[in-house]
C-alpha cells in the first residue's frame, strides 16, 4: 500500500512539474513584424507601404528580371549604398541589383534607405 501511495505521490509532482514548466520559459514571442523607424519630423507621413516594399527588396525578396538598365540604375544605387550604416555596408552591395529593379522598386529600396540609415550619419 505505501508504494502505490508514493507512486502515486510521484506521477502527480511530475505532472504538476511539467505543467508549469513551459511557463516558466523565458521572453515572450511576438509574431508580427516590427515597426519601422520613424526618423521624421512627422511619424504619420511615412509611407508604410513603400517602406515594406523596400525592406523586400533590401533582403533581396523581391526582385524582377530584366527590370530596368543597369547603367541608368547604378549611380541611384552607389548613391543608396553610400547611405548605408558601416556595418550594413560590410554585409549589403546595393550595386549588385542594378539591372534587375523595376522604377517602383528602386525607389522603394531608396526610401527604405534613407528612412532605415539616412538619419544615423
């Protein structure tokens, strides 16, 4: 009889220890993508739409074949890349997507630039 009462005993502290164990995890998850800096005098005149289009872009999601000349698209490019953080530049040539940006999306790319580092230098 005892040792069904501290089996018993047993099963129910494990029990009760893996119940509490996933509350007890650290942080808090968020699923929702984080909000764009909002480096402007004016918070409520940033266009979000543009901006997500550039952060694509910038990852290199979003991209369109034979989108635009390369001559035409480099200068806007070497410029946006002079814009960057020196840690982003390491990491990210913005000179590689020349010729491959439609007009909407280099602009996008330049608005995300200016918005994301243009007002840490």
């Amino acid at each position: 009889m005892k040792i069904s009462v501290a089996r018993t005993l047993l099963l129910s502290a494990l029990f009760g220890v893996s119940l509490t164990a996933p509350a007890l995890a650290s942080g808090s998850y968020s699923g929702r993508a984080p909000k764009p800096p909002t480096h402007s005098a004016d918070p409520a005149k940033m266009d979000r739409e543009k901006y997500g289009l550039g952060q694509k872009v910038y990852d290199g999601r979003v991209m369109t074949n034979n989108g635009g000349q390369a001559e035409a698209q480099l200068p806007r490019l070497k410029a946006a890349q002079m814009k960057l953080s020196a840690d982003a530049a390491k990491t990210k040539n913005l000179s590689t997507l020349a010729g491959k940006l439609s007009a909407p999306q280099l602009e996008a790319l330049e608005y995300f630039v200016e918005q994301r580092f243009g007002a840490r230098k």
